[in-house]
C-alpha cells in the first residue's frame, strides 16, 4: 500500500521549484502524491490547516506536515 502524500501550494515561483525539486521526486511506488493549489481551491485550506500546514509549500506525508520554504502564510491565502 503506497503511502498518502499531499503537496500543498500556491503556485507561486517557490512553490513551482519545490514541487519540481520534492514533491516529483518522491517514490511513485512508495508514494501517492496529491498536488493541491490552494489559490484554485480555497476549500482546501481548512484541510491543510487541520493537517498542520502553516505556510505554502508544505507536504503532508501521513498526516506529518513538511514546510519546505516560505512561499506564502496560509493567511494570504484566505484574503
């Protein structure tokens, strides 16, 4: 069984890079890998919130929460 795996983000350049750099490098047969933009889909925060997501990008690996770089605060998020 592959183990859940959430990339959340904003699209922004840091996120861009970071998606390219972590998120796609993960082991597709070790992870299932869900990208998230949060700008496109703002019912979503609430989730990333709950899992302990503070600032975009972040990956979510079985429910831990990762922040890669500081892109954005889920706060501009919710403007």
């Amino acid at each position: 069984m592959k183990t859940p795996a959430i990339f959340y983000h904003a699209g922004c350049p840091v996120c861009v890079e970071a998606e390219r750099q972590v998120a796609d490098a993960l082991d597709p047969a070790r992870y299932e890998v869900e990208h998230v933009h949060l700008g496109e889909q703002p019912g979503r925060i609430a989730a990333a919130e709950a899992a302990g997501v503070k600032s975009v990008p972040a990956l979510v690996i079985g429910g831990a929460a990762f922040h890669i770089n500081f892109g954005a605060p889920m706060s501009a998020l919710k403007s």
